[in-house]
C-alpha cells in the first residue's frame, strides 16, 4: 500500500513505494463496474441530437496512434459547422487547416486508421466522443462544403463512426473551465515563445 510518511525533499516518482495497478480486477476493487445503461451507452452511427452537437462544435481533439504504439492527441477547430455530416448518419469528415505542417496525426492515421474524437462546445459540461476508421482525401466533391473564403481545403479526412457516445460532464465541473472567474491571469501562464525557447533548451 503506499506509504502514509509525508513526502521530503524534492518530489520523486517512486514505483517501489507505489501500489501499482497491474489488471483490471484491481481496478474494479477501486471503482465498481458502470451501471448496464452507461456501459451499453455506445451506438455505431450519428443519432439526430448527436448531429446537433456536433454542427455546434466548434473545437474537437483528435487521437491517433503511432506505430510505435505511442499517441497523439491534437487540437481541430473550425467555425461552428465545420465538420461535414453525411447522410447516411455514418460518416463525417473535417478540413485540415494550416498548421504546423509536421503531419502527426496524418502520418498516424496513414498506419493506423483507428481514430478517437472529443467534441466539445463552450459553455457545456458535456461532450461528445466519437470512435471510427479515418481515411484521408485530397479531393472530393464535399469539399465544397469545408470551403474558407470560397477555398476548397487541400486535404480533409472522413470518419466512419463505430461508436458514438455522450461523456459525462465532471471534469469540466470539476476544472471550472468555462468560468472565467478560475482563470488564470494571462502573465502567469508561459506565452508560446516562452514555451518553445523554454523546450528547445530542455535538457533531462
């Protein structure tokens, strides 16, 4: 069990010190199984106010995998209805704007089409999860659709939705992220020049 001796010096991950979950029977002894209405809550298409949601969003986060097994998560965002929405309540698709061009996601997704997607609206405890197989496109007709200033995008990715489900909205309760009485002072925070030049001479 871990240790109840208050922590000296600087702080240390300790492993041998540590009561380490190695199966999910130890889990369950810490947190009881889900009742059958959220463990079954997963559906494999886009229900009609799941389609609401998602032409509200304006931010979703993007996970891949790498083939080294390693993740990636990414922040999308666009204008509220951003993300095209098929009708076949099956498949969505997204524009890739400008960004840092190191492809990560796309590179991922190249090797391994299994994709996650969080979308989320400002304001809202909930969100939106989305778990499918992702393909990347260069041209298509929809593309029309994801146009910024009558520009089509060079790239868009189509999601085939496997499952689809609500998330519960504790962490944002918990983190106070749409309040912006617990934000923080914007001096305290690193800007993205310090961040990098901060990174760059980062040496373990």
């Amino acid at each position: 069990m871990l240790s109840s001796e208050p922590l000296l010096g600087a702080l240390t991950w300790q492993p041998d010190r540590a009561d380490v979950v190695t199966c999910e029977t130890q889990l369950r002894e810490v947190v009881e199984p889900p009742a059958p209405v959220i463990a079954d809550k997963g559906i494999a298409g886009i229900d009609e106010r799941s389609r609401d949601f998602i032409a509200a969003s304006r931010l979703f986060f993007l996970a891949t995998t790498a083939p080294d097994g390693s993740l990636d998560v990414s922040p999308r965002g666009d204008e509220a209805g951003g993300v095209l929405l098929f009708d076949d309540n099956r498949t969505l698709a997204f524009a890739d704007r400008n960004g840092n061009r190191r492809l990560d996601s796309f590179r991922n997704i190249l090797r391994h089409p299994r994709v996650g997607m969080l979308f989320v609206v400002p304001g809202l405890d909930h969100s939106l999860r989305v778990n499918g197989k992702a393909t990347i496109v260069r041209s298509a007709p929809f593309f029309t659709g994801l146009a910024v200033n009558g520009v089509d995008p060079a790239l868009a990715v189509v999601v085939e939705v496997d499952e689809l489900f609500v998330h519960c909205g504790r962490a944002f309760l918990h983190s106070g992220a749409w309040n912006p009485g617990s934000w923080p002072e914007s001096d305290a925070v690193p800007t993205v020049g310090q961040l990098f030049k901060s990174q760059s001479a980062f040496a373990p």
